[in-house]
C-alpha cells in the first residue's frame, strides 16, 4: 500500500508541473515558465546539497525529497515545456 502512495504522489509531482507547463508555453509564457523551472531546479540542488552536508536537514529527508518530489516535477517541466513549444509551433505553421 505503501508503494502505491509513493507513486502516487510521484505522479501528482509530475503531472502538476507537466500540464502547467504545457498551459504556460502554448500561451506563449516562456519566461514564466522558465522561472518555474529554474526554481524547481534550484530546490532540488539545495536538497541534494542539504543531504551531504551536516547543517539543520536531516540528510535522509533531505534526499527523500529531492527524489521523491523535485525530480519528478522537474522531468514534468521539461516534458511540458518541450510539448507546449511543439504544440506552439504547430499552431504558429497553422495560421
């Protein structure tokens, strides 16, 4: 049961970000959606950082989230980001 959570919410952190993404870049709203990205990057940097230094995070927390969450939202962004943009241009050939 407990596998099925994880994945679970392994997905939600994925899906989320993904649809956001795709909304956002087919809009045109690449600068936003840049800065979503750099900052789910950035936490995740932090995280790892945080996991191998011993300063006020506990350092299994630490990675848990970094791989439990910020890895998955951050493949999400990209993969919608890449399918907003095709998405754009294939709106853009239209017209």
């Amino acid at each position: 049961m407990v596998q099925l959570l994880v994945f679970g919410g392994m997905l939600i952190c994925a899906m989320v970000p993904f649809v956001l993404m795709t909304w956002l870049m087919r809009g045109g709203q690449t600068g936003l959606a840049l800065t979503i990205i750099s900052v789910i990057g950035a936490t995740l940097v932090v995280f790892i950082y945080a996991s191998g230094r011993p300063f006020g995070v506990d350092p299994v927390l630490a990675m848990s989230i970094a791989m439990l969450a910020c890895v998955p939202a951050l493949l999400g962004c990209a993969a919608g980001m890449l399918l907003g943009w095709l998405l754009r241009r294939q709106d853009d050939r239209a017209v």
